[in-house]
C-alpha cells in the first residue's frame, strides 16, 4: 500500500471536490493556522450551551468545574485520536469505515452519520430562525422565510470547500472569543459568590460527565473531514484538543455560567440583558454559521462515500433542501430525541475504527483500491454490541454511555479479529 501520509497524486476531479474519495495528498495539507480556526468554529455551537445550563442548575460550582474538566479531557482524547489517525491517513471516518466495516457494511456509518447531521442543520436553521425573530420582535409569520434564507446561506462555504470554510472561521473564532470574554468578564461583577450557590436540581456524577461528553462527541467523530488536511500529525491532534479540549469546555462553562447568574442557558439572551444585544446577534450569525457550514459539509462527505461520487457539491445542495424541508415540516419539536439517540449510538464507530488502526492492522490502512468484503462482521457485531451498550447503560444509569460504547466495540473488535475466519473479515 502507499501509506496515506506520503506525497501522492489526486486526479482534478477529486481535489476540486475536497477528496471525497481519497486521501488527501501531502500537497493540499494546511497548517494549524488554517485547520484550528475552522475545527474551533465547528466546535462553538449553541447547543452544547444547552449542556452547560444543565450542569449549572444541578451541581455546585466547584463540582461542576471538575465535572467539566474530565469530561472534556475525555472527549478531547477520543477525537484527538481520531484526529491522528486522520492525519496519518488523510482518510475522513466514512473512508476509514471501509476497512471496519466492509464495503457494503460501511454505508451504515455514512447513513448515521450523514443523517445526524442533516437532522441537525435543519434543527438549528429552524432555531436560529425563530430566536432572531424574537430578538428583533419580528412577526413569527416571516419564520418561514427566515429559515430558506438561512438554510441556503449557512452552506455558501461548504459548497466552496475547505478555503471559504477556513476564511470564515479564521475572521469568525476571533470575534466570537472576544464577545464571550466581554460578556463573561460582564458577568462575573454580576455574579457574586457562585461557589455558594445551591442547585436547584440534581444529577449524579457520572451521568454529568456523560453530558459534557455528549455534547459533540457525534461531531467529534466526524472532525477528521478536516483533521485529515493536517500537514503533521501533531498539528491534527494539537487542532482538535483546541476545539473539542478547550473551546468545547468554554461552552460548557459559558452556558454553566450564564444559568447561574442570569437564570438562562442562552448566552444571547444573557448579553441582552448586559446591554450587548448587537454583540449577541453577531455572535449567534458567526456561531451558527461556522457550525452549520462544517455540518451540511460533513453530510456530503458522508453522501459522496454512500453513493460512490466525488460529485460532493451537489451533497451539500441537495441536503440544504431536504434540511429545508423538514424544517419548515415541524423538525424542531419532533426529531431532536432521535438526534441525541443517533449521538448515543455513533461513538462506537470511532472505539472500532482505532481498534483496527492500531491492534489490527499496525497503524496503517490498506489502499482504499485493494478489494475488501462486502461486510466486515468483526466491525458489524462489535458495533451492534457497542451501541446497545451505550444506549442500555445510559438507560440504566450505569457508567458513561458514549465511554461505553467506544470501550466495548474497541475491545470486541479486537477480540473478533483473532478469532472470527479470515473469509468474513477484512
């Protein structure tokens, strides 16, 4: 095999579309200057807020802190590592999941993961609509228009590929860092003595560490689409612990923050009420935009490797309008438990895809032209087994769900490469 890593050739189809199907050739790598801003974009969403505000009315603040702190170690760890294979490769998840999971077997992973995000984009373009409306005291019957515009808007630069989205996200990260200071800073001559606050809720430790690790950790599995454009490994890995290590934290905190002080989750609606309402709305534009657009991209990495078409772009266009269509259907209110189920059952892909990187093929793939089985059921069993365990656990209360999940399809797949015949593996 030609170990992805070393300078090689991708035919012009490919590299206009952002290697869809390919590696990414040493060639076209960036360096960490272009890839953390983007990786610190996608990772600054206002979901993971949602999470911080859970926290906020359910631990004491020194609790929460810690709570926080190993939370996002573990979660940075897992994409961290992905974010080195990536890099070592220039293979995004999906393409990884051939050697795993076969290739048949692998359009699950495009499926789950491609649909996640799909489901997502519509979500958040339908949310984004209506909170605007709100803030500016907009009818709610111009909603609907709201929510075409920015469904076509927000996936302007991921049509145009990695350069725009790196553009962005390097114009973007900053201003936003600089108006979540502001308003922390803002917030803390408001806040007093947070450490003698008491919760208005309560939630067990461990199922508070799964919280924080649930936030992006669907995400997470996806950010080699861009790790994999890496000029080092090291880079790729120092990218990602930037995005899903600090970034990711400072959200958690910020929505933490933000429920203990003002009462709200919605870092928007607290610089509101500090008087930064204009820096409110320039921050929820930026924030939504650098996420949405790595989002519908992710989707057409996903659509380009289920279908077997470099054509990407025309993913990225046709998601918007099924995204389109199931928001302006009702999808904010009916799909987002399914969504979180989906986040539940995804982390075991990533557990699988290092199991084989590392303990079964020595750390390095084969070339994506060699031939391969139809299914890889070492991949197939390990990933039922590790997502039923991820979902009962975390039913159950027992452990962390996503940790268990990425442990016990890692192992299992292990243990299945020794001992299943060669004629139903890779």
């Amino acid at each position: 095999m030609s170990l992805i890593g070393e300078p090689q050739v991708a035919d012009s189809s490919q590299a206009n579309q952002d290697y869809p199907l390919s590696a990414v050739p040493m060639s076209d790598r960036r360096p960490i200057w272009s890839l953390a801003p983007l990786l610190m974009g996608f990772a600054l969403t206002s979901t993971t807020l949602l999470a911080g505000g859970t926290l906020g009315s359910s631990l004491r603040f020194a609790d929460m802190l810690w709570v926080m702190i190993v939370g996002n170690l573990a979660l940075g760890a897992y994409c961290a590592a992905l974010a080195y294979i990536a890099a070592k490769t220039g293979l995004s998840t999906v393409l990884m999941a051939r050697f795993s999971f076969g290739a048949i077997g692998s359009r699950w992973v495009d499926f789950i993961l491609g649909f996640t995000q799909i489901g997502w984009y519509a979500v958040t373009n339908a949310f984004i609509a209506s909170a605007l409306l709100k803030l500016l005291n907009i009818p709610a019957s111009f909603e609907w228009f709201a929510i075409v515009f920015f469904t076509y808007a927000f996936c302007v630069t991921a049509y145009m590929g990695y350069t725009a989205m790196d553009w962005l996200s390097r114009l973007a990260v900053p201003a936003m860092l600089i108006l979540i200071a502001l308003s922390l800073a803002i917030g803390f001559r408001d806040a007093g003595d947070l450490f003698a606050i008491a919760p208005q809720k309560s939630i067990g430790v461990t199922e508070a560490i799964g919280v924080v690790i649930a936030t992006f950790i669907s995400g997470g599995t996806q950010a080699t689409n861009w790790s994999r454009y890496a000029d080092s490994t090291k880079n790729a890995v120092g990218s990602t612990l930037l995005a899903f290590l600090f970034i990711n934290g400072l959200l958690v905190f910020t929505g933490a923050f933000c429920t203990l002080v003002y009462g709200t989750n919605d870092l928007i609606e607290a610089m509101a009420r500090q008087g930064l309402l204009l820096g409110g709305l320039v921050l929820l534009i930026l924030n939504v935009w650098t996420t949405q657009d790595n989002t519908i991209y992710a989707f057409s990495i996903a659509g380009s490797n289920f279908f077997r078409t470099s054509k990407r772009t025309a993913f990225v266009l046709g998601g918007a309008t099924f995204a389109l269509v199931l928001a302006l259907g009702g999808i904010y209110g009916n799909m987002i438990p399914f969504l979180l189920f989906l986040g539940t059952v995804i982390p075991p892909v990533g557990g699988i895809i290092m199991a084989d990187f590392w303990f079964n093929r020595g750390g390095r793939f084969p070339s994506l032209d060699d031939p391969l089985p139809a299914f890889n059921w070492a991949g197939v069993i390990s990933y039922i087994v590790g997502a039923a365990i991820a979902y009962f656990s975390g039913s159950a209360g027992f452990g962390i769900a996503p940790i268990n999940g990425v442990i016990s399809a890692a192992v299992l797949y292990v243990i299945l490469c020794r001992v299943l015949p060669s004629s139903v593996r890779a």
